[in-house]
C-alpha cells in the first residue's frame, strides 16, 4: 500500500513520467526491463529518470548501457536497497527501481 503511494507521488511530482520521451535501454532482454524517461523544458533543469524492473525469479547483475550511470535511489519495491548507483547493479527477484541518471 504504502509502495504504491510512493509511486503515484513520484508521478504526480515529476512531469517526465506523463511527457518525458521513453527510450527502451534493452529490449531483447527478456527478464529485465529498462528504460528512461526524460524531459527538458526551456528555463528548468532536464528532469532524468532511470527504471529498472527485474521480471525474472532469479537475482541478476545488469549492466548499463554507455552513457547511462545509476545516481539517486528515488524508489525501490525491496526494503533495504541500497543507495548504491553505478552502471553494474545487482536487481533481486521482482526488484523495481527508480533512479534519477
């Protein structure tokens, strides 16, 4: 419950989630799904929003593609997670992830 609040704030609080442009990071990956949204508005900063969801039942250590680095941990399904960023990131089983980039 609590979860889903916090993912419905995020979208209220950030335009990019309604009007940022989407770019699939991976799409033959058939486990982990990859993507970003961004949105840039003449006189504000780019707003930069990395998702990472793992579909897979199994943990995995994704990689990044270049250009892509991991910043802030805005959100995350699994208590714990770490702030831990990077372009190599370890995703559990049904891991979801919200980073800024």
């Amino acid at each position: 419950y609590h979860y889903t609040q916090r993912v419905i704030a995020l979208h209220h609080a950030h335009r990019a989630f309604v009007y940022g442009d989407y770019l699939d990071l991976d799409p033959a990956n058939q486990h982990v799904f990859a993507y970003t949204r961004t949105l840039t508005v003449q006189g504000t900063p780019a707003e930069r929003f990395l998702v990472l969801l793992n579909f897979g039942r199994n943990s995995t250590d994704y990689t990044l593609p270049d250009g892509v680095k991991a910043e802030k941990l805005l959100l995350a399904n699994i208590p714990g997670t770490t702030n831990a960023g990077g372009s190599t990131l370890h995703l559990e089983a049904w891991d979801a992830r919200i980073y800024t980039y």
